[in-house]
C-alpha cells in the first residue's frame, strides 16, 4: 500500500501481498452504484475488486476511501460496517498522531522484533463523517462486501499523482515508493491474513508506520554489546527505535 502525508495532510498506503489475496475471494453476482471511471452493471469479477482497491484517489476534488466487511449471517450489516470504516479513514485524513516503537534483539545468528504502534485520531469526528459519505461502488460476494465511498463537502483535494502499472498490470509503486511533490509518502506491505479486511488494516498499518519513521523529528538509539566468554565469543545486540509525528493527515491512494 502506498501512503503520503505532505505540506498539506495526506498519506497514500498500498499492498501487493493485499492484492495477492484478492484472488482467494469469491464470485457470486453483485450490485453496484458506480461513477465514470467503473461504468455500471452487475458484476463479481476480480477486475472490478482489485479496481475498487487500487484507485483510490480523489474524485472530483473529493476523498475516496475504499473499504471492506467480512460476510455476515445478516447481509446489510457488511455495508454498515464498510461505511463506519471509511469514515474511520476519513477522520484520519483530517489528522492524525503517531507513535511507533520498534525493538531489535541480535544474537549470534538470530534477530528478533518486538513492535509496537499507537495511534491518535478524532474518533468524535466518525458518527459526522459518516453522515457525509456517498457509496460510489459496492462488490458483494460470497465472502463480504467491498465499497468505495466519497466523502461530500466543502473540500478541495488534488494529489499529482497518476497510477502507472508494468507489465501484467502490476502496480508500478510496487518496485519503489512513488515521489508524490508537496507529499511524504511511504509503501507499506502486510502478509496476507485469514480475513480480508484485517489483510487491509494490517497493510495500512505498516504504511503508517514507514511514514512515521520517514517524517518523525525524533528517532532514539539505545545499543549494548554483550560477550560472554564461557560459550565461546557471543554478542548481542538491543536497539530501540521510537518514531512520533503530528500528520496533517493520513490518506490511502492505492492498494
């Protein structure tokens, strides 16, 4: 996932390994409202999923943020849900606070990690933005729901960005992070999950999290070198890295 945070708020995030598991969902027919860039119709196909996810740039000068539900046994709760969170992503795109913590241990021959990431929104802001959002496409299948909604208002927003794929239709920000002018931006990468939606969330974090590291005024560096002489010559190595930032704001251009 590809994230930007700049001059002005926004952060871009985007996923291959999220793309990869596009392929494992279903196909049963669905319904969707759709605006020029999608065309209209009823449609399952995995085309219109990865389209849903991989553009998710501004509209018409308005946020669009995409978001998923797993499948549930009452199939109108999944948009429900879709739509609390794209408005969760909408009140990140107004502000947000991060704090990051990464602890490496080395010993001989081995490396482990311990992380940990805070985050701070306005979450007084979702119930209001939610009331703002317009669904501009929805994809239900056999394994959720899937929708890209705008969010309405007083709001002007324009990223120079295009999205450029290589061949077979791969993004091109997957071989490096894109320069986005007037932005930060990041890529982030996630293993793919047991669900969907926690595979986005899980990618979205690790976009973050470079940003964080990327823009963050404050980076400490604690190292301690260990021998011990009965087991031969052993070293081990701590260091703890803490990455804090005030963003302007946090948007996803694409997964």
């Amino acid at each position: 996932m590809i994230c930007i945070t700049g001059y002005k708020p926004h952060i871009i995030s985007a996923i291959f390994s999220i793309i990869a598991c596009l392929i494992f969902l279903g196909g049963c027919a669905s319904t969707h409202n759709t605006d020029k860039r999608w065309g209209s119709g009823i449609s399952s196909s995995l085309s219109e999923k990865l389209a849903l996810m991989g553009d998710t740039r501004p509209l018409n000068g308005k946020p669009v943020f995409f978001a998923a539900s797993s499948r549930y046994l009452e199939r109108e709760r999944e948009e429900e849900i879709c739509l609390d969170r794209a408005a969760s992503q909408a009140a990140k795109y107004f502000y947000l606070k991060g704090r990051a913590e990464l602890l490496q241990e080395k010993t001989t021959g081995k490396i482990g990690y311990l992380q940990e990431m805070d985050i701070y929104y306005n979450k007084e802001l979702i119930p209001v933005l939610r009331k703002h959002l317009k669904i501009l496409d929805k994809v239900q299948d056999e394994s959720g729901t899937y929708i890209r909604a705008q969010l309405d208002g007083e709001i002007s927003l324009h990223i120079p960005w295009e999205p450029k794929a290589l061949p077979g239709k791969t993004p091109r920000w997957i071989t490096g992070t894109p320069d986005i002018p007037g932005y930060h931006s990041a890529v982030g990468v996630a293993h793919r999950m047991r669900l969907f939606p926690d595979s986005v969330e899980a990618a979205d974090r690790k976009a973050l999290e470079s940003l964080l590291g990327l823009i963050s005024m404050k980076i400490k560096s604690i190292q301690d070198r260990i021998t011990v002489d009965t087991l031969g010559t052993a070293q081990r190595t701590t260091s703890i890295e803490v990455a804090e930032a005030d963003m302007e704001g946090f948007y996803i251009l694409s997964r």
